[in-house]
C-alpha cells in the first residue's frame, strides 16, 4: 500500500498512568476482532516523557477510518473534547507527522482530521487545528 496521506485522531481517553496504547491495541483485536490496533501510530505521554508508539506497518491498510484506511492513522492519546493537547504534545505530534510525512514523500496538504469523513469530533473540538498545521510545516522545513 502507498498511502494516500494522514489521518489524524484522538483516544478519547485521558492521558493516564498506564500506556493507554496497550489498551487501546486489546479493544481492536478483542472487541473488534482485527488482525492488530486500527492505527499506524500512536503519541502518548508514558512516565512524563512523550513517546511515539507503532501500530501497523505503514505498508498495511489500517483501520481508523471507513473508505480512507489508505491513509496513515495517527492517535494521539487524550480527549480534547474536554481540554487541548499541552503545547509540548502539540509540538511532539507535529515532529512525528512530519517524520511520516518525509518518509512516504507527502505534503502537508494531505493531513486530514478523522471527522472530515465520520460524524465524530476527531481530534477533538479543543485540538488546535491551524496551530498543529503550522508547526507541522515548520519541522517538515527545518528537517526536524
């Protein structure tokens, strides 16, 4: 698979003291009953120290987001319906999409929220959009 772009979600879930990650993989293979977690990457906090997480092979199909599964899924633990991502988080996702990006040679044109194509918040009615573009854009320019 030669992914088309990035997708970029939210857990939902609070940022707690065990690596949500894991949990998250043991809902989509048991509850959903998938071959692995539904998402390419993950960025979580664990033990203070922001970490980026790998799901599924970027080669592999994911499954985060009906009829666009041919785009990286990126989570990015936390629920930011209730509060937005702290400025470190922002910062660290930022890096870690442009790493993405770099590798499959795409452009930030084609990073997309999860609820331009399902009727949910995702990544979150707080999740500062334009902000998380632009430093996207920065890293991409400083090879960061």
């Amino acid at each position: 698979m030669k992914a088309k772009g990035i997708i970029i979600h939210h857990s939902l879930t609070r940022d707690g003291k065990t690596v949500d990650w894991d949990g998250i993989k043991r809902y989509h293979m048991q509850e959903n009953k998938w071959i692995d977690i539904g998402y390419h990457a993950g960025v979580e906090r664990i033990g203070g120290v922001l970490t980026t997480l790998t799901g599924r092979p970027i080669n592999q199909l994911g499954a985060h987001c009906v009829s666009y599964n041919d785009h990286i899924g990126i989570c990015i633990v936390g629920n930011f319906d209730i509060a937005p991502p702290d400025d470190e988080m922002l910062d660290f996702a930022a890096i870690t999409v442009a790493g993405y990006l770099r590798l499959l040679s795409l452009g930030v044109e084609t990073i997309h929220r999860h609820n331009e194509y399902a009727k949910k918040s995702c990544p979150g009615k707080l999740f500062p959009w334009s902000r998380f573009i632009e430093l996207v854009r920065m890293h991409l320019e400083k090879g960061a």
